[in-house]
C-alpha cells in the first residue's frame, strides 16, 4: 500500500535546505490527523508561489473563490486510490470515509453539525476582520 502525501507549504523567506518549519498551522491539521489514525505518509515542501501551479497540476479547483489568495495548502495525494484531496476539513473526512478502521475524527453523525459551525464561526470572523 502507497502512502498518503501531505503537501505543505514553506515561507520563501526561510530558505533553508533541510524545511523544518511551517508558517501556517493548518498545514500541521492533517499532519496531526494521519498520525493519530497511524497512516504511513511523507512530506513534500512546497514554497509559496508554487502553491496555485501545485493545484493546476493535479485539475484541483480554487480552495477559495472569493479572496485575494485563492489556492492554499494543504493537499494529500492518496496512491491507493489515487486521489488529491485539498482542504483540512475535507481530507479528515475523506480520510476516515477511506480509513475506516481507523479511529473516526468526524462520526457521520455530527458531520452537518460541525459544517454549519465552521460556517457560522468563519462568518463571524469574516465580518470581524472586514469592519477593520
């Protein structure tokens, strides 16, 4: 069985041979997820302008539509079903529909419920950050 690649980004600023640091903590979401359910996986460091080409290679749509920076990381590529999956929330719940021997991080169950938290939550903050 192939393993699961985390794809994160790196500041172009820190040109380090060796990355050890990411400056976005969402890339560390699904790092975090794939040990807890003990999927095998390697990291690939992307810099930062690579990132939007990065998604065009694989036909991945925009992560966002309506700000400025419309392609993030992070993404998985999974070999055993061959399958890029971007987006935190998405590829936790791709993971344990996928993985379902594994413990679950989001039951089924609750999956309408923490779509519309996240909804209202990142609403609310939207409208924190714009009436600046």
């Amino acid at each position: 069985m192939g393993r699961p690649c985390a794809v994160r980004r790196r500041s172009r600023a820190r040109q380090s041979i060796t990355p050890s640091k990411a400056w976005s903590p969402n890339t560390w979401k699904t790092r975090y997820l794939l040990n807890l359910k003990g999927l095998p996986y390697h990291m690939q460091w992307v810099e930062y302008p690579d990132i939007a080409s990065l998604h065009k290679s694989f036909g991945l749509p925009p992560t966002y539509t309506r700000t400025i920076i419309a392609y993030t990381l992070l993404m998985i590529y999974d070999p055993r079903t061959k399958r890029v999956i971007a987006d935190s929330i998405k590829i936790a719940a791709y993971l344990d529909d996928e993985y379902i021997e594994t413990p679950a991080v989001f039951p089924k169950e609750l999956r309408a419920f923490r779509a519309i938290f996240n909804q209202a939550f990142m609403g609310a903050i939207g409208r924190l950050t714009l009436s600046r």
